[in-house]
C-alpha cells in the first residue's frame, strides 16, 4: 500500500515541506531514495530497533520511501518519526486515514523515544501556513512549537505515544501558549546595570546614543578602562523586542540548535561574543550542512567583537557586507542560502600594541610608527560603517571611591525606547527603515539635515580636523538620534557638536606621531 506522510526540512531559516512516500510492495529489501544524507539513511537502523521496542514488529517486507521533493538534499534525524509512521501505514499497521491532517518530525532514540530536533519553530510556522491542522514534534520541542497559534501541537515522548495519537488511541492534549501574555510576563531583569559603572559619564552617554539609533560602536581604549563590562550592560538599555522581532530571532536560534530544552520565545536581545580566533564561516555562517553564523545568532541584537584588531583582517571584512545589508548571502556549489543579519555592532580595542597610547600616567612603549600599523588592521572601508569611535580613559580614583549610586540602566532605557518610539513613527511608511542608523541619503536629506548654524559648524569641524568625506553621513545619523533624546523636531547645532566628538579617528593625525 502506498501512503504519504508530512514533514518538513530546514533551509536557511525557514522550512519546506517534505512528502515522505512510502510504498509497502513485494520483496525484501527494505530503500530510501530522494537525496538522503548518511543520517537520514542510517535511520533504518534506528526505525527497527525502535518500532521493535515500541512493541510492534517490524515489516520485513519490501519497502520504498521516497523523500519528496526528490532533487533537494535532505539532512539530520528529523525524519525518523515520519519515515517510522509511513512504514507501519504502508504494511497497515496505522491507519492512514487522519495522516493529511499531520505535520510529523522528530529523532527516533533505540528504545523508541523521540529525541529534540533543530528548526521545530520555523516547521510550525510552515505547518500553519500550509494549512495542517495538527502537528507531532518531540515533547522537548513542543514550547518552542507551541507558539505558533493556529494550529494543534502536540508533544509526544515515544513512538508509542504517536502511534496511539495517530490511531484515535489516545489523550493526549495539545499544548497551547499564549505568545501575548507570555511578552505581558517576561522579565525584564538583567545580570548587569549601568548603576554598577563607576564615572566614565560621556562614554555612557555614547551608549545611550548608540542603542537610541541603533548605530555601530567602537570604543578606544587602555587596558582596565572598563571596555568589556561596560559593553555587556548593552542588552539592559536596549529596547524590547516586538513579538515580530522575537518570533525571527527565536527561529534563527532554533535552527542553530541553540535553544534549550523547554524554551518559548527568546524574550531578551541576543548579545554575542565571539572569540578573536572565530573563523569566517564560523561568523558568517554556512559549512557542509549550512547553519546560521555568529552574525545571525546576533539578528535583533548585538555582536561584540573584543580586541577588535587581534582579528583575521579575512573575518572582520567579511562584516562589511551584512552591516550594509543586513543579511548575509551564503552561495556555495550546492546551496545558496540567505541569513538575517541586522545587528548592532560593537567593537573595543586597545589604542596601540603596548595599550597605553594617550594614557594619562603609563608611557606608551610601542616603537615609532606602530600605532598606525596596528590601527591599519582595521580597514577603511569597515571603520567608515561604525557610526560612533570613542576614546576612552581610565576611571579616577575618586571616582571609583564615590559611593554615590550611579544612573541606572532601568532610566536610560526610558531615555531609549522614547527615541525609538520617534523613528518608529518617522519610518512607518518606509520599507526596511526602522532607525536612524539604516537611513539612506533621501532620507538623511529629508530628516536629519541641519539648520545653517549646524551646517557651517560641520563644515568648519570637518576641515580643521580633515575628516573624511565619508564620515559626513554617519555624523549626521547620529545628530538626528541626538535630536531625538532631545526631543527635537530639527537637527541643531549643539546636536552636529556632540555628533563629531563621536568620531575620534577620523582625525587624519591620529596616532601620526607614532
């Protein structure tokens, strides 16, 4: 007998349905054809153990399944529950009548239980939009699944419990979660606040700025100025994620293998850190079986790149792309996928080998030229997409001994949403357009110019600190996200004053004495 069962596969982020066709013929040998990799063909081994564990015997029979559509490459255990269900209703075992009604995926362990798969919430999100009106993941995955409204999901712990729910043999209830309710209850406590920071007042406020308009950061700075810990208090001031947001960055993680057992929706920005030994693959993604990079884990968020210069100049320009664009394109001989990749950038460094270039007390010790060689690892081209280069100096004494509370995270953040609140309703009618960091030149025209007494400031700073040309737009980003926590309609001149003081090497003698 012939019978179809429904899956789906990953590619990229998003997934694609899989028709598993099975046909119980003549014979005895037992075939998987339609492009199976090595782990989709070594599932026979673990159908027959686990269908004999399941207290069912096995059809020795001949048997076909077919993994429709049959010219792409299907990869990873996720087909073990499906093609298992698609056996025993081919040999009629399990009736194949309620099967259209079923999107079916999961791992088959020995024993017969069903392991957790990757990309369980973009198959929901696929399943609904085929129109299935139920779906079988493994019960480590059915939270994370659940999301998805709809559409039933329900989790089961066994090939048993399929069976029975496939057959009308069993109770089992769907689980349903409430996405709204579960945003109106996320928490919004953080293991780092801005309270904790002692002095360092402009360099803060950079990082108000920053996350106001979603602009890149690089910070300059000696050892022990605090680079690090600031930055990782960067998620406490950024604003919430919107569900849309949520639903796109959970999916990215899910594919990635990166949720943990039990999870929903990632409630909090991504904030990550990758090594200065990461590989390019390792951060743009891709490999033998693609799976999202460094750059998309940070989708929604923030990638930190500590030490910016100790990276391979190969890796730090493979950024330069998805910056602009905000997704990374893999092309490969055999597949070419696609990867969100809008992520707010932030980057420290030391300003020279030896780290204390321009330090207040310490002499630097670096020979004469090797502070434009080691600001040289970094690319022109890569500098000019970070809106914002702050040099950073050591916190006093008195102020690491003031006992005074700092400005809390929880009052900045405030400061935060208000100005995104401002771009939100500036860029509604713009497509792609969502902060002042992602504004093209129509746009910079139209609502980021300034008044005559800005303009001229900007031209007068510009040439007596010979600024490059490219550094004009991204000044005058950061003047309108300045304008925004100043609750200003229009670009003014304190706003371009403040804008340049955030672009510390764009100044041609940088470093030049050295």
């Amino acid at each position: 007998m012939l019978t179809k069962v429904y899956s789906a596969a990953i590619q990229g982020i998003d997934a694609f349905p899989v028709t598993i066709e099975t046909d119980g013929g003549a014979g005895s040998i037992f075939m998987i054809v339609g492009l199976p990799d090595t782990a989709v063909k070594e599932s026979y081994q673990r159908m027959v153990s686990a269908i004999s564990h399941s207290g069912v015997k096995f059809p020795r029979k001949g048997t076909t399944v077919n993994l429709a559509p049959a010219d792409i490459k299907k990869e990873g255990a996720a087909f073990d529950l499906p093609m298992a269900i698609g056996v025993l209703s081919a040999h009629g075992i399990v009736p194949a009548d309620h099967l259209a009604d079923y999107m079916i995926m999961g791992e088959l362990s020995l024993d017969g239980s069903v392991l957790p798969v990757k990309g369980a919430l973009p198959m929901a999100v696929k399943a609904r939009e085929l129109g299935f009106r139920r779906l079988i993941v493994p019960e480590g995955n059915v939270t994370e699944a659940a999301v998805v409204n709809k559409i039933d999901v329900f989790g089961v712990r066994s090939l048993s419990e399929a069976i029975a729910l496939i057959s009308d043999a069993s109770d089992l209830q769907p689980v349903k979660i409430n996405t709204r309710e579960l945003f109106a209850e996320k928490s919004e406590e953080f293991d780092f606040d801005f309270s904790e920071v002692k002095g360092q007042d402009s360099v803060k406020r950079a990082f108000e700025v920053a996350c106001a308009g979603g602009h890149n950061l690089l910070m300059i700075g000696p050892p022990g100025a605090g680079k690090s810990m600031m930055a990782k208090r960067i998620p406490s001031i950024l604003p919430p994620l919107s569900l849309g947001e949520a639903l796109d960055t959970t999916k990215i993680h899910s594919v990635a293998g990166k949720l943990s057992r039990g999870s929903m929706l990632m409630t909090r920005r991504p904030f990550r850190t990758p090594h200065h030994t990461v590989s390019p693959v390792a951060l743009v993604g891709g490999g033998s079986n693609p799976m999202p990079g460094e750059i998309s884990l940070a989708h929604n968020g923030v990638l930190f790149l500590d030490e910016f210069p100790e990276f391979p100049r190969q890796v730090l320009e493979v950024l330069r792309q998805p910056i602009e664009d905000r997704v990374i394109t893999v092309a490969r001989a055999k597949y070419t996928v696609n990867y969100p990749a809008s992520f707010m950038l932030v980057a420290s460094m030391n300003p020279c080998p030896c780290g204390y270039y321009g330090h207040p007390t310490k002499q630097c010790t670096c020979a004469p030229g090797a502070v434009n060689r080691y600001m040289n690892r970094i690319s022109g081209p890569l500098l000019d997409r970070i809106d914002l280069q702050v040099e950073i100096q050591p916190v006093s004494f008195d102020d690491m001994a003031d006992t005074t509370p700092a400005e809390s995270s929880t009052e900045i953040r405030k400061r935060v949403i208000a100005a995104r609140s401002i771009q939100q309703l500036r860029f509604q009618g713009e497509k792609g357009i969502y902060c002042n960091a992602q504004m093209n030149s129509r746009l910079l025209h139209k609502y980021a110019w300034p008044d005559e007494e800005g303009l001229a400031k900007l031209k007068d700073r510009m040439t007596k600190l010979n600024m490059s040309a490219r550094a004009f737009d991204r000044i005058l980003r950061v003047a309108r996200t300045i304008a925004d926590l100043d609750n200003s309609e229009n670009v003014l001149s304190r706003h371009i004053a403040e804008a340049i003081g955030y672009r510390s090497l764009d100044r041609a003698n940088y470093g030049a004495t050295f």
